[in-house]
C-alpha cells in the first residue's frame, strides 16, 4: 500500500490524480512535470484512466501501458532530481473486472486509485453506462438508461463504491460522492436528504475498516464550488483521523493545483 505520510506530512505540494495524453487528458506528461516543478511540487503522480471492459473512449487500452511505463522512466530520468514521478491509474470499477484484478496486480504500478464512473442500466446488468460525464449528457441518461429513477442511480453508484472498498486492490478512494454533484443538477438538494447522508456514512464506514487513503478531489471546485467528498463531510473525516490525499485531478497542466489550497484550508480549519 502506497505510504503516503511522507507525500503530505508538513507538505502541500503535490498531486497524485492527473490525466494526460494516455486518456482523456490535454496535455503531454512531461507538460505536467514541468509545471508541477515550476509550482514547487515535490510528487506528481499520474492515473490515466486504465483499461476496463466498460465501452469507453477515454480509457486506455492495455497495447498503451508498455509506453505509459516507459514515458515514466524518461521523465524520472530527466527531472527525477526535482520532483518524484509516480507511475498510477485510475481504475474503474466495474463488476467482474476491478482495481483486484491480476492485470493490475501485475503491472509495476507505484499506487492506484479506485474510481466508479459506470453503473449497469436498470435493466440490464451488463449494460454499463458513464454516469460521470457532462450534467449535458447525464440528464440524457437518467430516463434513457434508468427509467428517470435518480434515485435508483445514487443507490446504485453507492453500492458499486461499497463493492469496490469490499474487493480491494488499490490506495486510494476516488472522488467519493461525485455521484451528488450530477444527481444534484437533476434533482436539486437531492444530496441533503437523509438517505443520502447515509449511504455517505455508511461508505465512509466501509472505508474505514478497509483501511484506504480518502483522496478529497478538487477539480470541480473552480467551476463548480464542490469537493469530493462534499465539503461537509470534512468534518466526519477529520473525526475518523481518516488518512486524506487532496488531489486536483488535472487535466491541464494549469490546473495541478486548482483548489487544493482552499482544500486543505477548510478541511484543516
Ligand atoms: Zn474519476
Ligand atoms: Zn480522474
């Protein structure tokens, strides 16, 4: 497991959630060290989106991770003396093949983080739709693929993270609660119902017992004014001494440290 005590103890400068060329990032790698660098970062680490049975365009494919692996190398070659490159990914969820599987288990992956972007359309378990995308898309979704039951999806995104934390096979917990962003857009104020906030709980106990790092993930902060968990379960976490990583999830190199600061101000005030 990924010992993240020297990342971010006495230490704010980092980010171990990017995307780059390898998926659906804009930038080149090297694009991301060089200004992680010039940000004063002392890790970066990257998570392009691995490969997943799921039909997807921004995953990448296995044929992809010889080079992915080999891009890391170069760049710890060139800019290992400024700042330490850690080679992750960002691995759905989905059931029958997760972060647990031996493909992953044997890559030489320095952490991974655990991600639900897809959940089964209610009527065919096998059917796996994006429920991360664009609201644009999502509101599209939810009568094409749920019968229009926003309920049925939160549920559904939360028994998939729970199933996820149960299996294992990764670091970090990606971005909790981002199901309530979405569903929130559909159904305002949906994520201050009681039932929610138990299915939130509940997945933070089951967390807990498992023992893995809780990222807070930033990326919607700038435009959105929303962390990952929601801000208000900061407090749960501090309570819990929950391990916490504050991750922007950039997918610009200009926006490696979009709302971390304001981040790990809150959640440590
Ligand atoms: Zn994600
Ligand atoms: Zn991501």
């Amino acid at each position: 497991m990924l010992d993240i005590q020297p990342i971010v103890r006495d230490n704010d400068r980092y980010n171990l959630h990017g995307h780059t060329q390898f998926c659906d990032g804009h930038a080149d790698m090297e694009d991301f060290v060089r200004q992680a660098i010039a940000e004063g970062f002392t890790h970066y680490g990257f998570t392009p989106h691995a490969p997943t049975t799921a039909e997807s365009p921004v995953n990448m494919t296995r044929e992809a991770m010889p080079q992915y692996f080999a891009e890391v190398v170069r760049l710890r070659q060139v800019y290992g003396k400024q700042i330490e490159i850690l080679a992750g990914l960002e691995i759905d969820y989905i059931d029958g093949f997760g972060p647990d599987d031996p493909y992953f288990v044997s890559l030489p992956l320095d952490f991974s983080i655990g991600s639900v972007h897809f959940i089964p359309s209610v009527r065919d378990e096998n059917e796996w739709v994006d429920i991360d995308g664009r609201f644009e898309n999502f509101k599209k979704k939810v009568p094409q693929y749920f019968d229009g039951d926003i309920e049925w999806v939160v549920r559904t995104f939360f028994r998939q993270m729970t199933r996820m934390v149960e299996r294992g096979g990764f670091d970090i917990v990606g971005h909790l609660d981002k199901i309530g962003h979405n569903a929130s857009m559909y159904r305002p104020g949906i994520d201050t119902e009681s039932w929610y906030d138990t299915l939130v709980h509940d997945l933070v106990d089951a967390i807990m017992d498992h023992h893995y790092i809780i990222e807070v993930n930033t990326k919607a902060w700038t435009q959105h004014r929303r962390f990952f968990p929601n801000e208000r379960y900061f407090e749960l976490l501090r309570r819990y001494q929950a391990p916490v990583i504050f991750n922007s999830d950039a997918h610009y190199p200009h926006l490696i440290n979009a709302g971390r600061d304001v981040a790990i101000r809150l959640f440590n005030a």
